[in-house]
C-alpha cells in the first residue's frame, strides 16, 4: 500500500480508528491493538484512545506471530477473543453484536461471519481455543483443527469480506464509505 495500513484515510479519521470505534459501538471496552509496520506512527495516532497497545518485536511476523503478543496481554478472565483485522474497516457495529450475541449463546464455538457464502472477519474464538496458537502454526490451524467447534453466521455486511491489500481494494472501500453516508 506504499504506507501503513491503520492510517489510510477513511472519512475524516485513519481506518484504525474507524475499527476501533465500531468495537466500542458493539460494546467492547477491553480492546487490544498489537501494533507492527508503522508502530510509532499509529500509536500517535491511538494515544488518546482507552485501550492496551502493545508492539510486535519482529517486524515481520505473521498475524499469528501478532496474535501471539497481544493474547499475553490478556486478563484471565478472559472468555473469548474477537480477532479484528485492520484491513477490514467497514464491519458494521450490529455485525459484531451478533457474533457476540453467538459467544454467549455458544461459548465454546469459533464464531465466524459470512456474506453471501464468504467467509470473513472479524473471528470471535474462545479464549481456551484460541490458545491453541501457541502450539499450532496459524489461525487457520486452530480453525481447522476440528470442524464441530466452528460456527458460521451469515451476515448482511459486505464488510466482513472486504480486504484492503490493494490500493485498488482501497479504492472500493473508499467507494463504499461514501455510498453508506
């Protein structure tokens, strides 16, 4: 993308904290960004925001590598964990209340949105299965690792299949924004 991702413009504020803004919308308040690419940038741009940042020390880890970090930083109380991508940034609020809504009813199960048969993001795991990444490679792994636990929500929000890895996925985000307001 020529630059970090968490601070592309969408509207009048960077894409991160459009995403950090739909979870506290859906009533979450714990919330923590593991920072990596641009961590000195995107922290300015968080500073003022209630919430726990911590930084990947290896640049180029995976997501999993990421994960990793922020879930040391969880609390032990902890019972589920929403895995949000920042190049996601048009999941609606009510998308995320309906995955939680899922983790209450069944709170042993992955709970993953689809649209339109895709499926998507955010994922909401179960802290004692997400923890399984310490010892598997990937999320993927842990999501594979056993088909019962996996719940498939189908969603009216396009949202939780729009990836921006491109500048021109950045343009068709940029295109739907306008479209919503």
């Amino acid at each position: 993308m020529g630059r970090p991702k968490p601070l592309l413009p969408l509207g009048d504020q960077p894409v991160i904290r459009r995403c950090l803004q739909t979870l506290r919308s859906a009533g979450i308040n714990d919330i923590t960004v593991v920072l990596g690419h641009g961590a000195a940038e995107v922290e300015k741009t968080l500073g003022d925001l209630p919430l726990t940042l911590v930084k990947n020390p290896d640049g180029k880890s995976d997501m999993a590598g990421s994960i990793r970090v922020g879930l040391h930083e969880l609390s032990a109380e902890t019972t589920g964990v929403l895995v949000c991508l920042v190049d996601h940034p048009l999941v609606c609020a009510a998308t995320i209340g309906t995955l939680l809504q899922h983790h209450a009813e069944k709170p042993g199960v992955i709970v993953i949105p689809t649209f339109q048969g895709r499926k998507g993001h955010p994922t909401l795991f179960p802290r004692s299965v997400i923890d399984e990444l310490f010892q598997l490679a990937t999320l993927r792994h842990v999501v594979r690792r056993d088909s019962a636990r996996v719940c498939l929500v189908d969603v009216p929000d396009e949202g939780v299949v729009l990836d921006m890895d491109t500048p021109e996925e950045y343009q068709r985000a940029l295109e739907m924004w306008r479209k919503e307001r």
